[in-house]
C-alpha cells in the first residue's frame, strides 16, 4: 500500500507535474528490486562471514533466511545499504532515461522508450539466469526485522511484531515521500515545472533550462520508484520479473489519474482506492473458489486489470482530470497580497 | 561598452523555397525604442524568433552587447539580457497571473535540493512578490492576480505580457505586436503601458502594424519586404519614404 503510493506520487512527479510520460516505471522499480536482492544476497554472507555462494541456490537461500532471523547487525547493515546503493542507481538510471527525452522535444517518444526499456529488462532478467536467477527470481529475502523473533524481548519477538515493524517503517516512508514531493512542487521549482510542462518552448525564452528540469525530475522520480523496489522486496521476500511488467506500470498509471494530475494527495488517494479494489477481487476470488470447486483463480488477474480498465473509461468519461483536481503551486509569494491568495 | 545592444549580420533562413529572411543586417541602439514594420509575411516574427533563439538562422550572425551569441538556445540568450513576447501570446495558461509574473525571474528555489528547504528561498520569494505586485498594480493586474492566465480578457493578457518584461528587466526586450489585436478601446491603456517601460530606459525591439502609435514612440524604424531590409530611419523619414509607402503604407496606413 505504502509502496504504491509511494510509486503513484513518483509518477505523478514526473507526469502530472513534469509531463514526462514514464510508460517504464516498472523499470525503475524493478532495478532497485533486483539491486537490492542480489545486494542483500551477497552482503549477508559477507557480514555474517560466510564463504561466498551462488545467490540462486537453495542452500544460500536458507543460509541467508538464517542469517536474518539471528544476526540483526549483519540483516540491517545489508538492508541499509543496499536501500541507499538501489536509490542512487536508480537516480543514475532516471538521468540516463532523460538523455533520449533531450534529444527528442516530443514527450511521447520517450514514453516509448522507457516502455520498451522496462520490457527489455524483464526479458533479461527472466532468460539470463546469471542475473537474477532467471524465472524463479532471488527468494530468500527476508524481512530486515525477522530476527526479533529470536530474541527474548517481549512482545516484539512475537511472530506478528515484525511484519507490522516493516508496515510501520513502509508508511514512514511513504509519508517521507508525500512530504518531499510536496515540498518539491509546492517551491519555485514545482513553478518550473508546471511552467516546462505547459510550454517547454516558452519556458526556455524566459531563462528555463528545460533539459536540467526534465533530467532532474527524472532523476528524483527514479530514485523514488527504485525506493520502492527495495522496500518491496524485503517485503514481499523475493525479487522476480512477474512482479515489475508494463501492466504493472499501468496499474501506477491508472492509479494516478485517477487521483488527479499534478495533485500529491490525490495521488495517495488513487494508490488508496486501487489497492483496496486490488484487494476486493482477490477476496471475491477466495470465496469463489471456496465454493466454485473447478475455479481458475487466474481469472482473478484478469477480472483485475478488466476493473481497472473499466474504472479508468468511466473516469475519462466523467471526471477527465481525476479525482481531486491539479493544485495550484502555493508559494508564499501569495502572502503579499492584502487577501493572502485565499481561493474565492 | 558598445552603443549597440544587438546587431544581426546577414541572417538568412528559408523554409523550404521561401526566403523568409533574406540577409538581414540591423542594429539596435542601447536605450531605443526601433520599430520593425512591414506587410504580413514579410519575415518580422520570424527575424525575432532567430534573435531569441527560437530558431537557427541558416547563414548570419547575432551579436548582443558585440558578443557574437549566434546559435545559442532560448535559455541562454535569455540570461544575456533577450527577452522576447510572441505575437500569439506564449503564457502558461493553467497558471495563475502572479506565477506567470514570478516565473521570469530566476529564483534560488529553482534548484530542486534548494527548493526542500524554504528558507534557501524563502526571502527572495518574497521579494520578487512585492515586486510583482508593484508591478500588477501599475498595469492595472492586481485585482485578478490569482486568477488563471486563461480567465483574463484579452486586453489583460497584453498587459501581463508586458508587465512580465518589466518584471524580467531584460537588457534589450522584443515585442512582437505588443499592442495588435485589442479593441480600440484597449489601445491607449496599452500604448502608456509600453511608455511606463520606455521610461524605465529599456531598450525595446517593436513589431507592430499600428503605425501610429508605434511612431509616436519609436527612435529608429526597420522596414521589411519579402524578407528584406528595405529601409531605415526616423519615423518621419519612413511615412514620406515612397519605397515604403509602395510597399506597405499605401494600403493600409493608419
Ligand atoms: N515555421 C515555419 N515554417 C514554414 N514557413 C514559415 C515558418 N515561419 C514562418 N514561415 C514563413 O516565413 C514567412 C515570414 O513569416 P513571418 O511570420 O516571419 O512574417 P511576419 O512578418 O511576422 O508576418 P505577420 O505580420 O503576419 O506576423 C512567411 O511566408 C511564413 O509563411
Ligand atoms: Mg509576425
């Protein structure tokens, strides 16, 4: 939930504000997924002194599940940094991706680029094993709070405690990012960037550099996306490329048009509604199954993306610009005027 | 520090087989008002668009204060002092009066690392505010400041136009027909708009087809044809200019 809302305000930074249309979020995510469990993988054998193995194996797999249920130091160490190595290549990957949006002024190419980038990427990391272990993907990460379990304080060495430590520490984040993003936009620079938006011609005439902008929006919504992939995977406990597809990226899309364009908490907004949909259909499924014997719970994915679809026609239909409508940039440039910029 | 502040040296451009300029060579004083007039389609818009670094001229050269800035992009001529308005008015239309004012001004808080923290900006914020403030009000702006740049009428977006180049202070301004396309009624409020930044000593490059105003003002005329220079002087040696008035006066002389 955390992580999606996270993922919607990245986007909703590069294309509500910045109108760079990124069709390859899933890339960016994807990238700090993998960054983080090949990271992790190889770190935690490094710190728990451990001879160094092929990550893809079962035996690693169980070695490393072991170390982060009983070696807090070693767990935590891997978990940071690799947290800070995935958002600083996903920062340079940001830049790279905005050098093809410097070439060609027409924002869509690079929505193709990126597009066909991100399905590059799964189709590496699915075929060449040597990367990312291939279709099975790298298992084994554990939660980076797991080996309180082992220890004898109580109540947090419960089974239970650690999941909802690693909740806890996936909204903090997602509630670092809301107040970055709006920070960002609601500053001189999210001026520019509505202002580069609108009219990148105009915008340069009045002193803008446009390719800066268009790079450094990139850079900051990369670096936020890859954020994402790393919490997810201590997350979820794998890294695997089913998980980072242009559907995916879709989903992100849709999640936040329908909040609305260049608003931060409409994007919150979006995440929230689409995961709880997401949320429905998987339990509707459940209780199909249990009474429908010969159910293929397949159909789920579908009936997913189907909603989704769905949800997105009736909204360009009757709301176009989304649920809550594009905000205004509120310096407090406004302040100076004797109503202080109050709306009528 | 040369008298001039721009001097263009035979800038040619052709779209496919129009020359649509065709070896221009003009100067502009520093602290002038200098007119470019000439029929539609003779090339003036298109001159200045070379000027801002719009577009790339084929052939020629631009100097600004005598550097020689030829190929340089809009950005770049922009921070030498350019300043240009279009003749179909480039503003961002889902902002508001007031963002559209600030947004010709570089702020501190253009820096992304820089914009996190408001007290990197905060100061100079408020400053160019007030200034922009100052500046709406004299242009008569102040009461929809806050509205979108789409809300206002037309004439109110001729004003914003040129309250945001008072705003930027530009070392030269080019205006393409600043005052064109409003009614009647609107011209005058326009015109002393235009006489409130001349005598702030900025050096402004008009495009505009009412000559009658424009004269008034205007220290130097450039007359275009078919992408031509075809002549140049004082007003008054312009409207008795025959060459001129064959070209373009005769039909339509204000
Ligand atoms: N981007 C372009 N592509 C093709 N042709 C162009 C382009 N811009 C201008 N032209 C042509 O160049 C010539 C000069 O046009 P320009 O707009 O500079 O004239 P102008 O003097 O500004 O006219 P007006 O008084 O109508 O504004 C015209 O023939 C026009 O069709
Ligand atoms: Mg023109």
């Amino acid at each position: 939930m955390g992580i999606y809302i996270i993922l919607t305000l990245s986007l909703n930074l590069e294309y509500g504000y910045g109108g760079q249309p990124n069709f390859g979020q899933a890339l960016f995510y994807g990238m700090g997924a993998f960054m983080t469990a090949i990271l992790t993988s190889n770190l935690l054998f490094v710190f728990a002194h451990y001879p160094s193995a092929n990550i893809c194996t079962i035996t690693s797999l169980v070695q490393r599940e072991s170390i982060a249920a009983s070696n807090p130091v070693a767990t935590l160490l891997a978990w940071v940094i690799s947290g800070l190595v995935s958002v600083l290549v996903g920062a340079l990957i940001g830049f790279a991706a905005s050098y093809p949006a410097l070439r060609v002024r027409e924002e869509w190419y690079l929505a193709m680029v990126l597009l066909v980038a991100a399905q590059i990427f799964t189709i590496i990391f699915s075929y060449d094993a040597s990367l990312g272990c291939g279709f099975d993907g790298i298992a084994g990460i554990s939660n980076p709070f797991a080996w309180l379990t082992s220890t004898s304080i109580p109540i947090l060495n419960s089974s239970y405690a650690f999941p909802s430590i690693y909740a806890g520490v996936i909204a903090l984040f997602a509630y670092l990012c809301y107040t970055l993003t709006e920070r960002l936009t609601s500053s001189p620079f999210g001026r520019l960037l509505k202002a580069v938006r609108d009219d990148w011609l105009a915008a340069s005439t009045l002193g803008k550099n446009v390719n800066a902008i268009r790079a450094q929006v990139m850079v900051i919504g990369s670096a936020m996306a890859s954020l994402a992939g790393w919490l997810y995977v201590y997350y979820i406990g794998v890294a695997n490329t089913a998980d980072y597809t242009s559907s995916f990226t879709f989903s992100i899309w849709v999640m936040m048009i329908l909040g609305g364009y260049a608003n931060n908490r409409g994007a919150i907004i979006g995440a929230l509604v689409l995961t709880l949909i997401n949320e429905l259909t998987l339990v509707g499924s459940t209780l199909i199954q249990a009474y429908i014997p010969g159910f293929n719970p397949s159909v789920v994915n579908y009936s997913k993306y189907l909603l989704e679809s769905l949800l997105l026609l009736i909204l360009l239909i009757y709301r176009p610009k989304g649920l809550l409508k594009e905000s205004r940039i509120r310096t407090p440039a406004y302040t100076v005027f004797k109503d202080g910029g109050e709306e009528q | 520090m040369s008298e001039w502040v721009l001097e263009t040296q035979s800038i040619s451009k052709s779209y496919g087989g129009v020359k649509a300029v065709d070896q221009v060579t003009l100067r502009v004083k520093k602290g002038s008002v200098t007119a470019l007039i000439g029929p539609n389609g003779s090339g003036k818009s298109t001159l200045f668009n070379i000027i801002s670094g719009v577009d790339k001229p084929d052939s020629g050269r631009i100097l600004i204060s005598e550097k020689d800035v030829t190929g340089y992009p809009p950005h770049k001529l922009f921070q030498m002092g350019v300043y240009r308005t279009f003749q179909n008015p480039r503003l961002f239309f889902g902002m508001s009066v007031l963002e559209n004012t600030l947004l010709t001004v570089k702020s501190p808080g253009d820096n992304p690392l820089a914009a996190l923290l408001a007290s990197k900006w905060l100061k100079h914020e408020l400053n160019i505010a007030e200034q922009a403030k100052e500046i709406l009000e004299m242009f008569s702006l102040s009461e929809v400041y806050k509205n979108g740049a789409s809300e206002i009428s037309g004439g109110q977006i001729k004003l914003l136009q040129l309250a945001m180049v008072l705003m930027a202070n530009p070392r030269l301004a080019l205006l393409d027909e600043p005052i064109a396309g409003v009614s009647p009624h609107l011209v005058p409020i326009i015109f002393n708009a235009l006489l409130r930044i001349r005598e702030q000593g900025k050096t402004l490059f008009i495009i505009e087809h009412r000559l009658h105003e424009l004269f008034e003002v205007a220290d130097w005329v450039y007359v275009m044809g078919r992408g031509k220079l075809i002549a140049s002087g004082k007003p008054s040696d312009i409207v008795s200019n025959d060459m001129v008035k064959e070209e373009y006066l005769g039909s339509s002389m204000v």
